[in-house]
C-alpha cells in the first residue's frame, strides 16, 4: 500500500514543546504489560525496557531464529521531519542518499561527525510520503540527532512494537494484515482500532520482520493481539544476540566516537555521488589513505564468549580490540565483532588469539554474517 501524499503524526495529539528532564528515566508506554510478563526490566539508553521475559534469553532468541517474537523497542527515538525542504535538509546531513529510495521506502543512514567523519548516530528513515519523513535514532541519540536536522520529537506519542521470524508476518497478518504485506525495508500506513499507525519492513534481528509504530492510545491492545497470535515476547537481551549473530553493529561498541563507516565495513552507506554532506571531507580523506584498522568477524573455538574491549592478538601481536561478543546460541560458542588493524594483514581463517579475563581464548577470523535468515550457520561457521 502506497502512502498518502500526506500523514499526520502517529498519534492523535499534538508533540510536546518540550523534551524530557536529561538524564530521567523514561518509560515505555508498555511497561505494565511487560511486568505482567513477569519482565526483567533494566536501564538501556536512559530507559527501563525489558531484558527477557521468565523464558529466558536463549529461548526468546530460538523463537526468533524458528518462528516469530515481538520485542518492544519504543525507546528509539522518532523525530517527524515535514516541508519542501526536508529532503535536501536530510541530503546534506545523513551521510547515505536518499535519491536511491522514493516515498513509501525506508532507508539506513549515518549522521556523522564532521570532524573526524566517525558515526554520531547510525538510523533509519521512514520516508512516509513526499515532504514527510521519520527519522528514527538510537535511544540516546534523540535530542542530538534532532537538535541537527530540526522537526519535532514525536517518540513520547507512540510505541515501537518490532514482530520478528520466519512466521512473523502470517502471524501478524490476523492483526493488522496490511502492516504483515509491507515489503522489506518499504513503509505504509494502517489503521487499527481507529488509530493511525506506521509499518516498516524493517529490523535489527537479521530475520524477516516489521515494526509498527502506533500511537500510546492503542500500544497496550496492539501488543497484547500480537502475542495472543502465538507471537513470544522477546526482550533487549535477545535483540543483542541475534543482531550479532546477523553482524548488525550497534552504536555504542561496533559503531560511535572514532569509528566511521569505512572501518565498520559499511561504505555502502555513503553516497558518494549526492554531493556534500556532514563528515565528507574527513571521509574522504581516509577513502583514499585507507581505513587503519576494519570491523571483523571472530569465533572461538569453545562457548565461552568474548566481551567488549578484550585483545586480539596475531602472532603475539596485539592487533585489536573486540567490540561486541558474546554466545551464539544457534553456533553454540562464542563469536565477536573487533576492530582490528588494516597493517597487520589479518586474512579470513586465520587463527587469533583473544585476551578474555586473564586468560587466553583461541578464535578465527571469519565474514559476518555468522548466521544467515532461518537460523542456519552462516559463513563464520565454516558451513545473514
């Protein structure tokens, strides 16, 4: 379904003029049914969001990998960018182009430091229709990305609800089946319970999926009909695994302060060819000298998993730093993202050492992704 040439915000009230207190806890709007759930809720991105439901991570993340969940991930953030002049206002400060997508198409881009070209905030955008668009940042990032660009910030207006797995769209099609029809990474809109809501075919879970924005009026009903469908609820915890598993970097540890897009392997995101915009110059520059070190793919050769800021060694050689690690639950052992210097000449297959808690852990240099769509091993498992 095509959206309208026009779209009011999802929501049925205005947003408000101001943001909230920095540094207070916020709340999704599905917090009770989450504790219904008998959620572990914990502070990520200076919300309280559910970690894992009494199932446990393991089997969120093999529900995810089998069939489908809902994770609800109302803590990113969405900033409605309107007017004549928000397709070039994006152009000139997302670091992707936003020629390559149309209307009713979504979007993954960079805001980017325009000093040293490093990744302030990696996003989404929802182009809802000509002149409207949702910007949608990390938690954290809200205000900055919103403070660059303009636009209001409408995230206190809905709920982000993320349905996720090989059986999610059959499942969510009994719910809202034009929100279940919304091709991958496409945009529409739908109406529910006589609420204006927003689907993407978009995730962060390397399976099938979409995310439904709709407004807090309807959020506890909407979520609570996703799960009477056979929908498990999956919490933060999960979401972790399998973006990693997938070889989906996350701001904060793969992505942030002093790495850019080069040396996350994401080159794809730029747009080379649209003209100027925040970071190029800088970026430039490293094109051309070549990143120093590159985000790569690592699996050990046990279940005890790497974490963030342990060693890469190479030849007695410290060569890196692990990003992010921890166990994959479809491969059964450990495996990690690092950045690891371009001069040490690092192949695939080669064998590294990682520095895990005072002891020495044996691991292989791999491409990501280490799992592939429909939870089979991928290329990090020697057999996304």
């Amino acid at each position: 379904m095509t959206p309208p040439t026009s779209t009011p915000s999802p929501a049925s009230a205005p947003a408000p003029e101001t943001t909230p207190d920095e540094g207070a806890l916020r709340h999704s709007p599905l917090e009770e049914c989450h504790r219904a759930l008998g959620a572990k809720l914990v502070e990520f991105g200076g919300w309280l969001m559910p970690l894992a439901y009494e199932t446990g991570t393991l089997a969120e993340h093999r529900a995810c990998r089998h069939d489908a969940v809902a994770f609800d991930v109302s803590h990113l953030g969405t900033v409605r960018l309107e007017g004549t002049d928000a397709f070039d206002l994006l152009q000139r400060e997302f670091s992707n182009d936003l020629r390559k997508v149309a209307p009713g198409r979504a979007q993954y881009t960079h805001l980017l430091d325009a000093d040293d070209a490093s990744v302030t905030d990696d996003i989404i955008v929802w182009w809802i229709a000509d002149g409207v668009f949702d910007v949608m940042p990390n938690a954290s990032n809200t205000e900055r990305v919103r403070q660059a660009i303009g636009g209001r910030d409408t995230t206190p207006q809905r709920a982000v609800i993320a349905v996720q797995g090989p059986d999610a769209r059959r499942r969510l099609a009994s719910v809202a089946p034009e929100a279940a029809a919304v091709p991958r990474f496409a945009v529409t809109t739908f109406t529910w319970n006589g609420e204006l809501c927003t689907a993407a075919g978009t995730g962060y879970t390397g399976e099938d999926g979409v995310e439904c924005a709709v407004p807090v009026s309807v959020a506890p009903a909407f979520w609570t009909a996703v799960l009477d469908t056979g929908v498990v609820p999956a919490g933060l915890g999960a979401r972790d695994t399998l973006r990693l598993e997938a070889g989906l970097p996350l701001h904060g540890q793969d992505l942030g302060p002093g790495i850019t897009p080069l040396q996350a392997g994401l080159g794809w995101v730029v747009g080379w060819d649209k003209g100027d915009f925040r970071g190029r110059a800088p970026l430039e520059r490293e094109r051309a000298d070549g990143p120093r070190r590159r985000l790569r793919g690592l699996i050990t050769d046990g279940r005890q998993p790497p974490r963030h800021d342990d060693g890469v060694l190479f030849g007695a050689r410290r060569v890196g730093t692990v990003t992010s690690g921890n166990f994959s639950p479809v491969l059964e052992r450990g495996i990690a993202m690092a950045l690891v210097d371009t001069a040490a000449s690092v192949a695939d297959d080669d064998s590294v050492i990682l520095e895990v808690r005072g002891r020495e852990l044996p691991a292989r240099v791999t491409k990501m992704p280490f799992v592939r769509a429909g939870h089979s091993a991928g290329q990090g498992a020697g057999g996304r």
